[in-house]
C-alpha cells in the first residue's frame, strides 16, 4: 500500500490521494506516507500539526471530523463524549470539537467509568463498533448520538434496540460528501499553486571587509540557503527541481507549460568594450547588478550564466563565479563539475565520434550483405527495422517497412554511408587543456585493419552539442537539432549527418538530464540559472535560450533578467542579438556596457598588458588624456548596440586605482556618446549597495522605447552577411575570402544551409583581426580564411585566420594552487 502511495505522491496527473483501507491498516505508516498537499483525507502529522496550530489555509479537516461538526450546532458548554474513537481522527474531532467551544472526554468501550460518562454526555460520538455488552441504557435520554465508525461507505451501526430517547446519525454519506469537497478544496489550491505566485525571498546579508579578502575566503564565509528553500521561495514548485546537494538543483522544463499565459519581465545583457586580457568584470557586473535589484531595490532578478569549463579552471584564467562581494556560491560547486552538463556533452560528442569511425571501418571491410545483416539482424526469428533506420529509408525515397522488400540497389544505399574521412569535421573533445592533443593519430591499432587518419581533440565546451544545448528551446528541438549535425561528407559531396548515423536518440539520452538549467545563488541569496558553457569564437558564447526562458517566467512582468555575452559587444553581443535571439524570440530590454579604466588606457595607447605580469605605472596612476584617447572603443561599442535599437548603459567598474577624475570623464563621454546613462560600481568591493545605481538607471532605461532589430536578413548571400558584419560592426573597409573558404561558401550553399546567421570566429583582443591594433582600427580588410558549418546549432562560423579550439596550459598553472584539505574536505587555492 505504501509503495502505491508513493508512486502516487509523484504523479503530477494526481492532485489527492483518498484511503480506503480495513480499520487494521490505518497505521502512522501508511498515513504519513501520503504526501501532505494531496492528503484529502487530513489525516497525516503534517495536517494534523496545521490543525491544531489553528492553520486553516494550510491544512484540510479530515471528513469525518467535518461531517460530526455538520450535524451538531450550538455546541458551546456542551459535554462532548468520543467513545472509542482514537488515533488521528479521533484527535481531529477532540481539536474541531473544543475550537467550537465543547468540553470533551475521549474513552475507548471498555473503560471502567464509561457508564458514569455516557450518563453526563450531552453528545456521544462513536468512532468504532459498540459491543453488545454496552446497553443503550447507559445513554441518557436526549443524548445526541453520531456514529462515525470508520467504513465511509457504509451506514451500518450495532446499538441493538432503537433508543427512542435519544438521537441518532450516521455520518457515513455526509463524510463521503465532507470527503468530496476536500478533494475540490484541494484541486482548487493545486489550480493556485501552478498560478505565479509573488516571490517571498530572504536575502543573505553581506558584510563586506576591507581589504577585500579572496573570492574563495568570501564564499566560504557566507551561509547559503538550502537550495529548496530558495527553489520555494521564488516560486518554484516541489515536483519542478531535482536536487543536486545542498546548494544546486535542476529546473525542469515542466515549468514553462505552467507559467505559459505569465508575461515575461525585462531582459538585460550585459556586454563589454574590447577587454584586455585580464578581462573586464563582465560576469562581476551582472551578479552585482542582481544583487543591487533584489536585495537592496526589493525588484525581483534572475542572472543567467555560463557554465565555466574546467579548462581554464585549472590553466591560466581560473574560474567564472563573478568575484569579490559579487559572486555565485559555492564557487568551488560552480566551477567543478556543477551537475554533470559538461560530462554529459563530452560523452555524447564521443560517441559520436567512435560511430563515425566505426561505420568507415565497417564499411571498408563488409560486403553489402554483411552490414544489411548486421544493421537489420534477426532477432527471436524476426526481422525489423528501428525508428531511426525506418526515418533513414524515407530520407533516401525508400517507402518500404519490411526488412526482406528491399532490392539489392536500395540494401546498398540504406547500408553505405560513403564516408569521405578527409572532410570529417567532427572532433573528440575533453574537458580540459591539453596541447598535445591538438594534432593525433588515430586507427593504430592492428584491429582497425589499417584505416589510420589524422584528428584531434577540441575542448569540451567547444563541441557543437554545447552550442545546441544553450540554443535549443525543448528536447524535441534538441533531438532535431542533434539529428542536423553535420559530421563529414560523403564522396559525392553531400552532408552526411548523426542520423544518418543512426545515433540521435542516443544522444538525445545522454543529453535528457542537461537540459535543464542549474539553479543556484548570489553572495545575498538571489537566485542563478548556470546552464551551458558555448565558446565565444567558434560558438555564440552565452548561455542558454531555456535558462533565460525559464526565469523571465518566474521575475514577473516587473521583474529583470541578467544575462552575459562573451568577450566584447563586438563579439559577443553582436552573436547574441543576431544568433540567440532569432533561436529565443525574444527581445532584449537594456544593454548593460561594461568598461573599465584600465582597458580604456590600454586603447589610448598604453603598454601592453599581459596576464600574470604586474600593471605599468601607466595603469595605476592618473592619467586623463589616456583615458580620453581610449575612450574611442568605448564610443563605438555604443554605436554597435545602437545598430540594434537597444538602450544602452554603461557601467564602469571601478577599480582602487582610478581617479575621481578619470571615472567622470569616462562618465561625462559615455553619455555625450549616446549611452542613456553611465554609472560608476562598486559592487566588486560593496556588494549589491554599490550596483544600486547601476540598477537604478537600468530599471529606467528598460522603461524607454525600444525598436529592437537585427543586423541582416537571413536570404542574403553567406558572403554578404560576413561583409555586413565586418564592415558595420567591426569597422572593415573589405572582407577577403581563400579559395578554401569561398569553396566551402559555394559548398554549404549548393547543399542548402546559405540562410544561416553566421557566427564570426575572431579575435576578442581588438576590434579587427590583429589582436595588437587597440582602439578602433579602420581601412582593414578582413581576411576570411575558412568558412565551417554547425548545422545543428544552427549557424556558419567563418574563421578569421586561425582559431585554437583546445588551450594549452602555461608554465605555471593555477593547478599548482589548488588543493584540497584531508580533514574538513575543503577546497583551496581556487580563483
């Protein structure tokens, strides 16, 4: 019975649960395992504990209780005497019966002083079966009796002969309809519980010390709620979040049917000036702006990020959790592992991978026959094809469902892919930075019979599934969308991809879980989407459509969404605008850009500046005129979002070097630049309180009119689409493609894919293609060396010279800081 319950309990098509069992089975067992919100019967701890503590609202008045109440009025002073009545129900009609003002005696049949009780009741109510023995005599005349012995359908009761002094009922009929109105309450309240509901948030509080400790000192010194309380607290539901620890859980997508008729809040992004490579604060600023919104404008927000790889982690660069007194914690659970997303994709594109190689081989070493038996065996002396093989014949105008119909030309097609290896484009991927594997050999082995190639390994997050996973919009699209994936071609040209590998529904499997966006929290308890990690050269570089879907639901019209594009807006907000936002439908409110002093000196002219190395004297003391030379990239960068008819402010993000002076000027030319507003922060070192006026003038911009636009049409010509964007946002004079890339152009146009958006892949570093021209570099012509497809993800990325898809690690890198301590199992040494 309990295990019925239970998988009851986890039915959302059930919304209550009724028992009917023998009196014997009534047991505290099987009553608490009803869950509380689908207990109709109110008979479980938890309803009962609502019920005594006088929660109405909260709890539902077992039946029967309700029923005895229905029949008796007037009850105040009166003597109420609950014979052989006990257990939960017998404590809910002791708790209705004193709320109403009665004074009650409980007693089982064979109590030695129950006569004397029956001959002062002034109501009997009688929860079980009176034994012979007991005569109706010992009631006194005008004695109200209810019978409530359990069995709800029945109205049986055992007094021997008719009292006729002395009222009788049967409650049985009256519970069953006391029964039926509990299960309308119920429903009623689930009918309200899958409605929005206001968010009742308990913000963290900060202390901010100075000098400001490290980011893992910071995170570690903050308590964060469990992550049910936050889940409950912004509206989530119980049956929407699967938890992952104490800190982390899923969001299922279940969520966007039900909050489907809510209007969505405003959608901000937050973009940056071209970066030094020591970045900007861009992740930094938008959790310091959510914390200023929530936690101290009492605005509900949501920041949506990127999921870090641990590449970088353990490289050079460290991880992505914001930093200072605005950052997402745990950190070192945000950095490591997450929920699995990132081993979800590398195990997916490498099955991918090993079916790709795997077919050549089979193909190059089986007859025709061989691999039809093979592909199609006989199982329990049949033979069938599978969805996925059945989908494959109609691909290829073979209308046939019978494995033994097919002629030997069309066994021929079905079985032979023709792989041509020298376009295979698909990688293998890890998670981490290893140089040696940009270049390797593989099919050495005497069992892969000779068939050897050259490939390489990518960084995991720079395989297209991560690029599908942040641009999908539901697992049907993601299965589709995996299916598209182009892997090589064939050797007659045409595409050849994962289903015609016969592989979708298994990516699609190991993809079921990562779907879905990781909840978790700011440094002041304000919630986080981190979902999907894309690379921001050869990918669109933010992160995912759903996650942004899912919060704009659960903010409220009033509410903010804060998302990050990577790199500079260039780059990374150009890609948003023009890729994500066709694939969402959505519309962004406010464009949030983020520059600093120090990048803006960098473009004036000041020295190089190299991560690891201590800043040139340039780059800590005051200098005005470097900063107003530098301001020219910043200048464009504006003009670059107004292309799209996008508000735009720009947040400086505030360092303890810069000068009063200099934070004006660059204030004073963003506004002059046509910026609605320019705001210093200092969030990095406050919190929340110093984005306040950050978020002030963002809540004000997203009120102005907003004439949102994309850059191109999608039926232009590949190459004219490459043109626009290099000479309207990058500033080139020209484009100039190889002979490589312009075949490749003619290639993916000829086979279909030409009304793609492109996703150029170049340089973060400078607004043209060498990462030494600062500032706004002008008359370029952009070199196109290569141009590739990800037709699954949707886009075609022209390579601007060359463009590394798997790290190194440096001399020294952060692994050599990072530890974890035995005793307390703490992590260290993470950035």
């Amino acid at each position: 019975i309990v295990h019925e319950i239970l998988r009851l309990n986890e039915d959302p098509n059930v919304q209550g649960l009724a028992l009917d069992l023998p009196e014997s089975l009534y047991s505290s067992k099987v009553l608490n395992a009803v869950k509380p919100e689908k207990d109709v019967d109110g008979l479980s701890d938890v309803n009962l504990g609502r019920l005594v503590r006088g929660d109405a609202c909260d709890c539902l008045v077992p039946p029967t209780a309700c029923a005895v109440m229905e029949l008796l009025k007037d009850l105040s002073g009166k003597t109420v005497l609950l014979v052989g009545a006990g257990g939960a129900a017998g404590a809910a009609l002791t708790c209705v019966l004193q709320r109403e003002g009665a004074a009650t005696l409980s007693c089982p049949w064979d109590a030695p002083q129950l006569q004397n009780k029956l001959l002062h009741a002034d109501v009997v109510v009688v929860g079980s079966r009176k034994p012979d023995d007991v005569p109706v005599s010992w009631i006194k005349p005008g004695t109200a009796i209810i019978s409530c012995s359990h069995g709800l359908l029945s109205e049986e009761h055992n007094y021997g002969q008719q009292n006729n002094h002395a009222a009788e009922n049967t409650v049985g009929s009256l519970a069953i309809a006391m029964r039926m109105q509990n299960m309308v309450k119920n429903t009623e309240r689930w009918i309200r519980s899958q409605q929005y509901r206001k968010w009742d948030l308990r913000c963290l509080k900060l202390q901010p010390l100075s000098p400001v400790p490290s980011d893992i000192e910071i995170s570690r010194a903050q308590s964060p709620k469990a992550v049910d309380v936050l889940a409950k607290e912004i509206g989530l539901l119980t049956d929407e979040i699967e938890i992952y620890g104490q800190t982390k859980a899923k969001v299922r997508l279940s969520l966007l049917e039900r909050l489907k008729d809510q209007p969505d809040g405003k959608y901000v992004l937050v973009a940056g000036i071209t970066p030094t490579p020591l970045g900007e604060g861009k992740s930094t600023v938008t959790i310091g702006l959510v914390q200023a919104l929530t936690a101290h404008l009492n605005i509900n927000s949501f920041a949506c990020l990127r999921q870090p790889s641990q590449g970088p982690t353990f490289g050079v660069k460290g991880g992505a959790a914001g930093g200072g007194y605005a950052q997402v914690i745990p950190m070192e659970e945000f950095n490591l592992h997450l929920t699995g997303d990132i081993h979800a994709i590398t195990a997916a594109n490498n099955l991918l991978a090993a079916a790709i190689d795997a077919r050549i081989l089979h193909e190059n070493t089986q007859s025709d026959k061989a691999l039809y038996n093979r592909l199609v065996p006989v199982v329990n002396g049949m033979r069938g094809f599978s969805a996925i093989q059945l989908a494959r014949l109609r691909r290829l105008g073979i209308n046939k469902t019978d494995p033994g119909t097919l002629t030997e030309d069309e066994i021929s097609k079905f079985v032979r892919l023709n792989i041509d290896p020298s376009t295979i484009t698909w990688q293998r991927v890890v998670d981490t930075n290893d140089r040696f594997l940009r270049k390797i050999t593989v099919g050495q082995a005497n069992t892969e019979k000779g068939f050897v190639r050259q490939a390489q390994f990518d960084i995991a997050v720079a395989s297209e599934i991560m690029a599908i996973l942040a641009l999908t919009t539901s697992l049907q699209d993601m299965k589709e969308r995996l299916g598209k994936m182009v892997v090589a071609n064939d050797k007659k040209g045409e595409p050849v991809t994962a289903e015609d590998l016969g592989v979708t529904g298994a990516l699609a499997v190991l993809m079921k879980d990562a779907i879905k966006p990781t909840l978790m929290q700011t440094l002041e308890g304000t919630p986080v989407f981190v979902h999907a990690g894309p690379f921001a050269n050869i990918a669109h570089g933010n992160s995912s459509v759903l996650a942004d879907k899912i919060a704009l639901k659960l903010v409220g019209e009033k509410g903010f969404v804060v998302t990050e594009a990577g790199f500079g807006a260039d780059i990374g907000m150009e890609k948003f605008f023009n890729i994500k936002c066709r694939a969402s439908g959505l519309v962004p409110s406010v464009v949030v850009l983020v520059a600093t002093v120090r990048a803006l000196k960098m473009h004036g002219g000041g020295p190089n500046v190299t991560a690891g190395a201590p800043l040139k004297k340039e780059y800590t003391e005051e200098n005005l005129q470097l900063v107003a030379d530098g301001c020219c990239n910043l200048q464009k960068q504006i003009q670059i979002t107004q292309l799209f008819g996008v508000p735009v402010v720009v947040a400086l993000n505030v360092f303890k070097t810069d000068s009063p002076a200099e934070v004006d000027l660059v204030c004073k030319i963003a506004k002059q630049s046509g910026a609605f507003d320019a705001v210093p922060c200092n969030h990095w070192s406050a919190g929340g309180r110093g984005a306040v006026k950050l978020a002030q003038a963002v809540e004000k911009a997203a009120n102005q009119k907003n004439s949102f636009k994309y850059l191109y049409s999608l039926e232009l010509p590949i190459v004219e689409k490459i043109r626009l964007i290099a000479q309207k946002v990058y500033g080139a004079q020209d484009i100039e493609l190889s002979p490589a890339a312009q075949s490749q152009v003619d290639r993916y146009t000829r086979q279909g894919f030409g009304n793609l958006p492109i996703c150029m892949a170049k340089t973060h570093l400078s607004l043209s293609h060498q990462p030494e021209r600062k500032g706004v570099p002008t008359g370029f012509i952009l070199p196109i060396s290569d141009v590739r497809a990800s037709i699954g993800a949707g886009f075609i990325y022209p390579l601007v010279g060359t463009m590394s898809t798997m790290p190194g690690l440096p001399t020294r890198p952060c692994f050599y800081d990072i530890d974890l301590d035995p005793v307390t199992e703490e992590v260290k040494g993470l950035f």
